[in-house]
C-alpha cells in the first residue's frame, strides 16, 4: 500500500487520520494512545470532543463538515462544524454488514469512498442535491475529491477518470487522458499525483501558478496538500513542506515551517496543517488560518495518529515506532510501501557516462579503473589476490548462522560508530513514502536498557539455557564471537552470541565496538526482514545479545553447504522462492537506508548474513560492522573510513577510495542476487580457467549483458517456464547494475524493491502487459 496523501479532501489509500473544515477553520485528528482512535477537534480556541467515542481509521473534511469511516469500513459518520455546541453530533451516512469501505474522501460538499473488494465508488450529498457516483463499470485503485468533482485511478489501466458537477471534471479527465498515475490528490479546481515513473504532475485551474511544480526529479515529493489556489508537498527525506502558488508563494512556503518536519500535511482553501515529526502535533499555518484566528500554530490536540491503527500484522514494510503504545494495544500502524506500482522504477543507464573533464576527478576514476577494472582480466587478478593474502592474513569473517568459507574474509574491521560517546542521542521519528525515518534514541552507557522490550538477562540465564554453552549448541559465529541455540524459561527458541572471551586488549575493544553497535542499532529497529534483537548480558567481560531464532539457517548454507545441497532444499527448487528471498533483504536494505534517523550502511551484506525464518521470510543480520551516517541526501550520505567487508561483496569504489556510501551495501546485495541467481559463491574456483579463483560478478556480468542469462542460471532448480524467464531477466538486469563499478551508476534501494517486486508479480502472472527483456528493458535506460 502506498503512502497515503493527505490534503483537504483525503487521498489515496486508506484514508487520513487529520481533516480540516475550510469555512468554520476546523481541525480534527485521530486521537493516539487511548483505548478508541476517537477523534477530536479544534475550533475557535478549544477542543471540541466528538461523538459517538468509537474508533476511526480514516477522517475527511469539506466546507463546513468533515467524516470519519469507522474502523472496519462498515460504517460512515459526518458532523457538522457549523453547529457548535459541547460537542459534535453524528449523522450516519452509510452502514453495512458485510461491504467494507476505504478512501474516504470529501470535496467542498460530496462524500465518497470506495468499497475495498470490488474498487466501485460511491458518493454521497452534494450542493443542495446528491452528487453523482461514476457507476459499477469504473473500478478504482484509488479515489479523491476537489471543489464539485471527484477523480480517481482506475485499476485496469492506471489511467484518471473524473467525474461531477462541474465542468472542470471533464477537463482534468482530458488533460490527465494520456498519463498512468500512481497516485492522486485534489484541490478545489486543481488535481495534482504522481506518474508510475516518480514524476509530480499538476494539472486543472493554473491562475496563481498552483500548476507550476517547483521541482522535478523524479519522487522528490511524497505527501500533498492541495487548497483553492497552492500546492503543497512533503520532501521524503527529511519531511520538510514546499509549497507553490497562492497570490503570494511566502504565504505557505514561509519561515514558520523551514525547519518543521512532517509527518503528513493537509489543506483547507487557503490553510494548511500537518502532523509534526517532532511530536506528533498539529500545527497549522497560512493567510486563513493566521489571519482569521489570532492564536499559537501548535494546537493543543495532544498526540495524533501518524497512520491508521489497524489488525493485521505488517507483513510488508514494517511497524511504525511505538506502535503498540500508539494504538493502545488494539492494533499496529504500518509502513506504507509502494507495491502497486505498475512499472518497476528505472535503474541507471547500462553504459557509465563519459569521465569528467576535470583533472581530480578524472585522476580518481582513472586510478579507479586502472586499480580495478581495466578490463575483467585484470578485476580477476584483484580478487586473486585479494582471495590469497585476505583469506591468510586478515580476520576470518563469521556469521550469525553458519562457519564462514574459505572464501569469505574481512578485508578490516573498523570501529562501528565512529565518535561514539556516552552522550545519549537526540530521539525523534517520522514516516515517508521513501525515505521515513524512526523514532530511536541512542544508549547511554552499555549497561543502559535500550527499550523497554529489550530484555537484560544474566549470565547465568543465558548459560543454563545453551547447556552452559555447549558445543552441541553451537550454531555458528557471528561479528564477534560464537553463536549458539538457547531456550529460554518460557520455551522461545533463541540465537544467542557469546563474545570472544579473549583478554587482549585489541580484541576486547573490538567486541566491545561490535557488541555496542548491534545492540544500539538492533534495540531501536524493528521490521520483518530484520533479525529481531530480545535482549543482551552485560556482566564484567562478558557480552552477549539474544536474538529471534531463525529456524531455516542462513542463504549461503542452502546455496553452497554440501550437508544442504546434497539435501532438497526448497531454495535450490523454486525461483519463486529465491526472487522473494530477494526482495526480503530488498526490503530490510531499504529500511536501514531510508526509514532509519540517521541512516544505517550494513557494510557487510552477503549471504551468510540473509537468514530465514521458520516461514522461510528472508532477515538481514549482524550489525557489528554497521555504521550512522547523518546527512539527508544520499548523493552526501558518505563518509571517509578504512573499508571493511568480506572478499567477493566488498564495493571496490569503497575499497579503494575508503569512500562509503549506501551504494556499497548495493554491491553487496548485486552479489547476493547473482549468488541466487547462479547458484555460485562470491568467490568460486571456476573449472573452466586455471587462473585460480573468479568473482561471481564477472562470471556472470557480461553474460546478462549479451543477453545470455541462460548460460548462468543454477542448473540445480531446472530450466525456467515462461513467466519464470521474464522475473529472472529482471532480476538479472538489477542485479547487473547493482554491481556497477561507480556506485553513481548504481540504483537505489528504493529501485531495487521495485524492480523485484515487479519481477515476482511476472512470475506470479499478476502484471499485464508485453514481455520484458534485457534488450528491451535495458532500451528504456538510454
């Protein structure tokens, strides 16, 4: 589900938790951390309650009144805000036993919403008269509604279909004829969304400009507010509003918010608000709001819901921060994600651009491709060496679940989090479409308690529940020390790393790092494609950090252990599967790089470190290597620092040029993705040479690049039905450029999600359209 986009008449997806009344200045909002997600407005200088006390999981304001669709979807109540008493007073507009809806959605003076099954809209009352539905034959993705009209995203096609009182409908129809949106908002005679590529697009009334976006790089917006004559969007990666139009663009985009974070905005005619990263305040701004009501921004609503609180688990794109407490243990608010996109988002060009002509940087990539590339030749030779001094000289590399291989060795290991002190950390949180970040705060003192789910255990704890850490129990190595199997008192199976025992100082120090920075990372993250911390010891030299169980061991042992190889392992037979496990670590990946304040880069992604759950849900693990980076622009989220990895995942760019980014973690898991595509370890005696040792990337890269996929696919799961051929090419081109030598030249996170959950939707046969190709798709980069 897509994040939703919160304006005066609420957008996509399940609906908003805040609403305003343009025409009586009314705030409302989804009361957080009480038993109901009651709501609760602010009008004329006081709280106004709102009855029945029930819970809500979306709200919707118009001219003079605003609804809110129960939890459930089965029941729609409206208020009016003209009416002022103790409290507001609930019409029923809708209710039924069995049709659920959602994308509730109020214009000046209609009520939509669509129905979660079958995608047809209805709507309700109008100006004086009741508003037209579009009928049963339109099927929606999604819905929303301006000034007289209501538009939505129809599910065949992605194309818009408006419909309503007023001509203007007919016109944003027209204007948006040719476009696939995935996204939709509208204002008062204007409606503006986002393409199936990234692209903001406004179209509709253009008299104050309210058309003329600022910015245009693809998903540089993610939330939108539209009013009578402005636009105004959320930032993703840092939650700050821009806004544009209006008689006087200064009357929104003013000093009061240029360091505001937001969470979600939405608009009246001409005000707008918005929940506050800070705190999960309202705070409204803008010439209707200010000049009519002469009192402080910050409404004093209390805590808001920065999502619905809903039922199922968030299998998808995790938990938001303090959910639990949020919803008052009746529910879960969840990451929104962008799974509807019908088009994978374009990864970078197949050919890297010329060189500037520079001097210093030209010398930098020259000494890059002469130390690395050259030609494959000379990048085998590379990892030769690497291979050989590495594997003798270096620390052995360890994982959470399995013996490392020959292959595997720390290129270095540098501190974990460089300047860390026992300083506590700002705490803060906030959520978006790309790039949200969470609510967290560092440790302060390694005997502090992290969380309040973050279990201290004792020694003697952890000892009677390994059998005194048996050999018997022991289960592999991880960062830095053994790993072994526990049971706890209360029955749960657990993963529990014991720190080397060493008295040498250097190693100490080095547990120590290793031991800080997974349990301060890991006590503060928490999403389904990410190990889960349960607690840690901390007993005069000793440290230890229990873990979730993963009960199906790590990737590398079902790719490359001859004890699983040998046996049938449902990885080794099903490229459904291997895709998924893909887009699992795709998908915990991107949750350190975008959602996490600041940002997280693993360092040392690779198979051994890609664990499965009993479900065969694929987790990213051991953090020991994992570094904060706090820039807010991933072109600036690098840092200078000695490199560190493992022979066979470690970004050259990075290895060379101690120069990390997020893009290094991209490498690691372009390697993953042709480990599972070929079968083959990142290092690998190739049988057909004599040269020694060969890296799966060039192994495997210049085949994809001819066009040649078939010759290094894993002949162990056999020969590939059609829809099969299509996801493995996709995932075969990501995979490609996610090796690129400049990490400029390769995608995102975000990209890459994309672009696996378009090719498991191929091999699940649920996309239309023509069939996709290396030659094809790699067309589209030019």
């Amino acid at each position: 589900m897509k994040k939703k986009k919160k304006n005066a008449v609420s957008g996509l997806g399940s609906g908003s938790t805040i609403a305003v009344t343009y025409v009586t200045a009314t705030v409302c909002g989804i009361i957080a951390g009480e038993p109901t997600q009651r709501i609760q407005c602010y009008q004329n200088g006081q709280n106004v309650p709102v009855l029945p006390n029930s819970s809500y999981q979306a709200i919707s304001g118009g001219r003079s009144f605003f609804c809110g669709l129960r939890n459930g979807g089965l029941s729609l109540h409206c208020w009016d805000t003209a009416l002022t008493n103790s409290s507001f007073q609930p019409k029923r507009l809708y209710y039924s036993k069995s049709t659920q809806l959602t994308d509730l959605t109020v214009g000046d003076a209609q009520v939509c919403a669509r129905e979660v099954n079958s995608g047809i809209a209805r709507c309700w009352r109008g100006n004086g008269y009741e508003f037209p539905s579009p009928g049963e034959a339109f099927r929606f993705r999604s819905i929303t509604s301006g000034s007289g009209f209501s538009c939505g995203i129809l599910k065949v096609n992605y194309r818009v279909w408006c419909w309503g009182q007023r001509e203007i409908a007919g016109e944003i129809h027209k204007l948006f004829e040719n476009l696939s949106m995935s996204s939709l908002v509208a204002g008062e005679s204007h409606v503006c969304g986002l393409t199936t590529n990234g692209a903001l697009i406004c179209k509709g009334n253009n008299d104050s400009g309210q058309l003329n976006v600022i910015f245009s790089s693809t998903y540089e917006f993610s939330g939108l507010a539209l009013g009578a004559n402005f636009t105004c969007a959320v930032r993703p990666r840092n939650g700050m509003v821009v806004c544009w139009g209006g008689t006087n663009r200064f009357e929104f985009d003013s000093d009061m918010i240029k360091d505001v974070s937001f969470e979600s905005i939405v608009a009246g005619l001409d005000f707008v608000c918005g929940i506050t990263t800070k705190n999960l305040s309202m705070f409204c701004w803008g010439p209707g709001w200010s000049g009519r009501l002469n009192l402080p921004s910050d409404l004093p609503l209390g805590v808001v819901l920065p999502g619905p609180c809903v039922e199922d688990s968030c299998s998808n794109c995790g938990t938001y921060p303090n959910s639990e407490a949020l919803c008052h243990g009746s529910g879960s608010i969840c990451y929104s994600c962008q799974t509807e996109m019908p088009l994978a988002v374009p990864l970078p060009p197949l050919k890297s651009p010329p060189l500037s002509p520079q001097g210093g940087e030209r010398n930098t990539k020259e000494l890059l491709a002469f130390l690395i590339v050259g030609s494959i030749g000379s990048f085998v030779g590379l990892c030769t060496i690497l291979y050989c001094l590495w594997s003798r000289l270096l620390k052995r590399n360890v994982e959470n679940s399995a013996q490392p291989t020959s292959s595997e060795a720390y290129v270095d290991v540098a501190p974990p989090i460089p300047g860390f002190s026992e300083a506590a950390f700002r705490s803060f949180s906030s959520k978006r479409q790309n790039s949200r970040t969470l609510r967290r705060s560092h440790r302060s003192g390694s005997s502090t308690k992290i969380t309040d789910k973050t279990q201290s255990f004792s020694l003697s704890e952890l000892a009677a529940a390994t059998n005194n850490f048996s050999k018997d129990n022991q289960i592999g190595a991880g960062s830095f020390g053994v790993v072994y199997k526990g049971q706890l008192t209360d029955g749960q199976d657990v993963a529990i790393k014991r720190g080397e025992t060493s008295t040498k100082m250097k190693k100490f120090q080095d547990k120590e790092s290793a031991f800080d920075s997974e349990l301060v990372l890991l006590s503060r993250l928490h999403h389904k494609h990410l190990v889960g911390l349960i607690g840690f010891c901390e007993e005069n030299d000793e440290r230890l950090l229990v873990y979730e169980y993963m009960s199906n061991g790590s990737l590398h042992d079902h790719l490359h252990d001859k004890r699983n190889t040998e046996k049938s392992s449902s990885i080794l037979n099903s490229w459904k599967i291997r895709i998924k496990i893909a887009l699992d670590a795709a998908r915990g990946i991107e949750y350190l790089h975008n959602y996490a304040v600041p940002p997280i880069i693993h360092r040392d992604i690779k198979s051994s470190n890609i664990l499965l759950d009993s479900k065969w849900n694929a987790r990213v693990s051991d953090f020991g290597l994992s570094l904060l980076i706090g820039s807010e622009s991933e072109e600036s989220t690098s840092t200078i620092i000695k490199a560190a990895g493992t022979v066979g995942y470690i970004d050259p760019e990075y290895y060379v040029l101690n120069v990390l980014t997020t893009k290094s973690d991209v490498y690691g898991l372009g390697v993953v993705m042709l480990e599972l595509l070929t079968g083959k370890r990142a290092v690998f005696q190739n049988g057909e040479a004599e040269s020694g040792p060969i890296g799966v990337v060039e192994f495997a890269k210049p085949r994809i690049a001819a066009g040649e996929i078939w010759k290094v696919l894993d002949y162990r799961v056999g020969e590939p039905e059609v829809n099969e051929i299509e996801a493995l090419e996709l995932m075969a081109l990501t995979a490609m450029h996610c090796v690129s030598l400049e990490g400029k030249d390769r995608p995102c996170m975000a990209d890459i999600v994309a672009n696996l959950e378009k090719a498991l939707a191929f091999h699940e046969g649920n996309l239309d359209g023509g069939r996709f190709s290396v030659t094809s798709y790699s067309a589209s980069f030019e």
